[in-house]
C-alpha cells in the first residue's frame, strides 16, 4: 500500500514538474513573437515613423555568441538595432 502511494506522489510530482516546463516554454514562445511583432513595427519597411526617412545599414556588430546590426536614419540620425538583418520590401517584390 505504501509503495503504491510513493509511485502515485512521484507521478504526480514528475506531471507538475512537466506541466511547470511546458508553460514556461509557451510563455517564452509568446514573448519572442511579441518582441519580433514590435521589432517589425519599429523598423517600418526601412522608413522611419517619425521624420520619413529611410533606415541605411550601418554596421554589424558581433560577440562570441551574438550578433546587432546597426542601422541610422539618414534624415534625423536616428540609430536603431536588431538582432537580425532587416530586409527592404518594395511594391515590386511582395506578392499580394
């Protein structure tokens, strides 16, 4: 009797243990697409919002294990980075 109730506590520890992991990983997910969203938003097709001027690569900037580039308004300086290289879309290259 006793060992059925150590194998039932263990089950259920190890299904919490499991569960704890799961959501904390779904939570993770969420934040990264939420981050990327605002990254996108903020680089605006390579037009900056706020004066109209376009975003031209600067730089890259690396680490042992990471990477920004580095890109400046060419109307108002403004300097932003991101972890990735962004890519200019133009009418001619997206598909509807």
């Amino acid at each position: 009797m006793n060992n059925k109730r150590e194998r039932i506590s263990y089950i259920i520890c190890l299904l919490v243990v499991v569960l704890f992991f799961a959501f904390c990983l779904i939570i993770g997910t969420r934040h990264d697409k939420q981050k990327e969203e605002a990254m996108v938003n903020r680089w605006n097709r390579g037009v900056h919002a706020g004066c109209g001027g376009n975003f031209e690569y600067q730089q890259m900037i690396a680490g042992q294990s990471w990477r920004s580039y580095v890109y400046r308004c060419d109307k108002c300086g403004l300097v932003v980075t991101f972890p990735h290289q962004m890519e200019f879309y133009t009418s001619g290259s997206e598909e509807d």
